[in-house]
C-alpha cells in the first residue's frame, strides 16, 4: 500500500484509544464486513441480503446471456461492476450490501485477529450469518425469475428459429438433390 494509506490505517485504528469497535459511534469494524443498521431487524436485513443478491444475479445472467442483445465486447466487467454500484447505492443503506458471502465472511474473519475479537461475530445476534447464507437463497430466486421472466421463453424462441434455419437448409437441399438428379437424367 502507499504510504498515504499506511499513514490513513494507523490514525484510523491504532494510534486512537477504542479504535476496535465494532458498535457505537466510533464503530471501525463496518470498514472492513457488513453491519446492520440499527433501525434493521435480522429478519429485515436477511430478506434485504435475499433482494440485492436477486437483483445483482438476475442483471448478470442478463449480461451474459448471449441470445439478449449482447453487450460490447470487453464490457462486461464495467457493466457488472456498474450494477454492484447500483445495488450499494440503491440498498447498501441498511447493511452494506454483501450479497456475496465472500464480500463479508473473509473481512469478518480478518477484523476478529486483528483485534477486534469474537465480537465480530456476535454482534446483533449472530448477524454474521446472514451476509453467509442469504446470498446463496437470493442466488436460486435470482435464477428461477430470470428463467420464469426471459431465459424459458427465449429458449423456446431460439429452438424455433432453428427448426426454422433447419427446415430450410432440408427444402434446399431436397430442391439441390432434385436439380442434380434432373440435370443426370
């Protein structure tokens, strides 16, 4: 890291008493995991976890799915990364938006050895469960409203068109068979 960044570490969490507080005004842990706020119930917050990862797996599958208009190519990381900061923007009030389990259980486990202790893990009632296992729930309800909504119907229309490509690729060869056996005879 720059020396900018060692200098901004240390006066935010070791060179000030009570740096390594997970809750309260002086909270430093919501730096590095998801928090809720104090207004979010566990079951509030496990639903909100359910919607953002919803969104952000419908909108991918919508960018990758290469029978939708297809983004430029090379473009798919800024617009994925576009949607992320959307869904923080728009959701990332209530708790920070994990809505991948690795955006918060890794920096979970970090904050607890580096001082912040098993706090991190208690806080609010075992909350650090629900940035683990919401996202897996909205992943599946992702998938199921992106099939029920484009992905069946698009298959369909796609199996269509290629009984369509494949009929005619038959009648033209019938009619090329046809030509070169009359020409024969």
């Amino acid at each position: 890291p720059s020396y900018g960044m060692k200098i901004l570490n240390s006066y935010a969490l070791w060179d000030r008493p009570g740096a390594f507080n997970v809750t309260g005004p002086n909270a430093t842990a919501g730096i590095f995991a998801t928090y809720p706020g104090k207004h979010l119930t566990l079951v509030n917050g496990f639903f909100d976890q359910i919607i953002g990862t919803a969104a952000l797996i419908v909108c991918i599958l919508a960018i990758v799915d290469p029978y939708n208009n297809p983004i430029p190519q090379g473009l798919e990381a800024f617009t994925v990364g576009f949607v992320v900061l959307v869904i923080g923007l728009s959701m990332g009030f209530n708790s920070g938006y994990a809505v991948n389990p690795a955006r918060d259980l890794g920096p979970r486990l970090f904050t607890a050895m580096a001082g912040w202790g098993v706090e991190v893990f208690t806080v609010r009632n075992g909350w650090f469960l629900v940035p683990v296992f919401a996202p897996f729930l909205g992943t599946f309800i992702g998938v199921v409203i992106y099939q029920m909504m484009v992905g069946f119907h698009e298959e369909g229309e796609v199996r269509d068109r290629r009984n369509a490509e494949a009929e005619e690729n038959l009648r033209l060869t019938t009619s090329l068979a046809v030509l070169l056996k009359t020409n024969q005879v």
